[in-house]
C-alpha cells in the first residue's frame, strides 16, 4: 500500500468516526512532504475543497516531533468548515476537543518564494479577522507518531468561523481576551497572546515555512492560529466564545 492507500483509509476513519489501526503505516510517513502528499490526497477526495489552514508547531520545541525547523499546518477542508451558529453532533467525533482561536482571511495568495515574508506585507494581505472555533479530533492513537497525525489534516474534527471584521488592523491583537461559555456559564478564558504573543505572527511563520500541499495559501482561506483556551472535551449543550471587539460565535452540540 502507498500514501494514496493511507489517505483513503484516514478519510474513511473521519466519514465513520473511527479509529485507524495505525500499525502497518507507523513508518510511513517519514517527513513533512510525505505527510502533505497525504494531505493532498484527502483534499483530492473531497473534491479539492481547501478552505483554509491550521498552523501547529510555531515552537522549536514542538517542531522537533516533525522533524522540521518550521511551523507545519493542517489543510481544513470545506465539508468539515462551518459558519456559525452550527449545530454539530458528538456522534461524528472520536475525541474531541473544542478551542477558540483567532482566525484570518486572506486576500491575495501568499506563494512559497525564496524572499522571506515581512510583517507589514503580511498585514496588507490579510482581507479580514474572524473569531473562530475548532474542534480538534485525531483518527489515530493517541500514541501515533506526530508526523502521522499530521498527514491526518493535523487532527482537524471541524472548524467554525464567526462574522469577519475587516477593520481589524485598529484593533490589538495582542492582547484580546476569550472567554468560552456553556449554556451561560463560563468554562474557559485566555487570551490571543497566548500564540507567540501575537496571532498575526503565527501568520507570517507559516507564509515562510513552504511550501504546503494543494498550492499553498490563497486568497479567500482562513489561517488559524491556534487555540487561546485550553481545550476541553466539548458535552451536549449551547457554547458560545467571546472574542471582545471582535465578536462571538455560537456552536449547539447534541449527542
């Protein structure tokens, strides 16, 4: 069996929430390009459908279970992007987490090029901000290698995204409080300096850590940036995040 097999059987896993036994693909993929081959793969088979980007791994230290020096990133592919309000059922998840994160819009492509990205370039490309949700969900065991994971959409369950704010550059984004409540009560709180003090420089790390599978990043995708709460397991319930200035969004869970 090649990579295209181990896709089929990570989309299978995800459409029957379900557990792949990792075993036999445990060594085959052995750096990030074979886990964005796979990438590749899945978003072929939901009709090339990529919405958009999770960066993970903007540290060193979590950079090392790549085998990379760079961010790496997760395709969101359109069946699992979703815009709020959205009601979504435990049933379709193995175990899942639920983060509010700082999500982007862009406005023009940003191509892989040798010349590294600079801020105020970044900045006059992203179009608008959202308040975002996801919920995290891994079809592997937990004890499978990061590389595999990655290949799995870097354990994307679901993505939500709230209304975009296109005036965002009057806003600080470096320090923007979440709160993320259930059915009223607030279960989570953090704040958007939790990502590398600034969300937008989760952004610019990932414009120069290409380049990534499915032609990169375009115009029109989100880039999330990773989650300013801690995640928990979501229940059966209304959530809502708080994102101050820059909105809310809701998400209804059933069993």
């Amino acid at each position: 069996m090649n990579l295209a097999d181990l896709a089929r059987q990570l989309a299978s896993a995800r459409a029957q929430a379900s557990v792949l036994d990792a075993g036999f693909w445990l060594d085959s993929v052995t750096n990030v390009e074979c886990g964005y081959r796979v990438q590749a793969q899945l978003a072929q088979l939901a009709g090339n459908d990529v919405r958009g980007w999770k960066v993970t791994a903007l540290s060193p230290e979590q950079q090392r279970g790549y085998s990379a020096t760079h961010p790496v990133a997760g395709a969101l592919l359109g069946p699992y992007v979703h815009a709020s309000p959205v009601t979504l059922s435990l049933a379709r998840f193995v175990t899942p987490l639920l983060e509010c994160e700082v999500a982007f819009v862009l406005g023009q492509d940003l191509p892989a090029r040798t010349e590294p990205y600079g801020s105020e370039e970044i900045r006059a490309a992203i179009e608008a901000v959202v308040p975002a949700m996801e919920i995290a969900d891994c079809r592997l065991p937990a004890e499978a290698p990061d590389l595999l994971k990655l290949a799995d959409s870097m354990g994307n369950g679901a993505f939500i995204v709230g209304q975009p704010l296109k005036h965002w550059k009057m806003l600080d984004l470096s320090g923007l409080a979440v709160t993320l409540s259930h059915d009223g009560i607030e279960v989570e709180y953090g704040t958007s300096a939790r990502i590398l003090g600034n969300p937008l420089f989760a952004v610019i790390a990932l414009a120069n850590a290409q380049p990534l599978p499915t032609g990169g990043l375009k115009r029109g995708q989100f880039v999330t940036t990773g989650t300013c709460t801690t995640p928990i397991p979501p229940r059966p319930g209304h959530y809502v995040g708080h994102f101050g200035a820059l909105g809310a969004l809701a998400l209804d869970i059933i069993p």
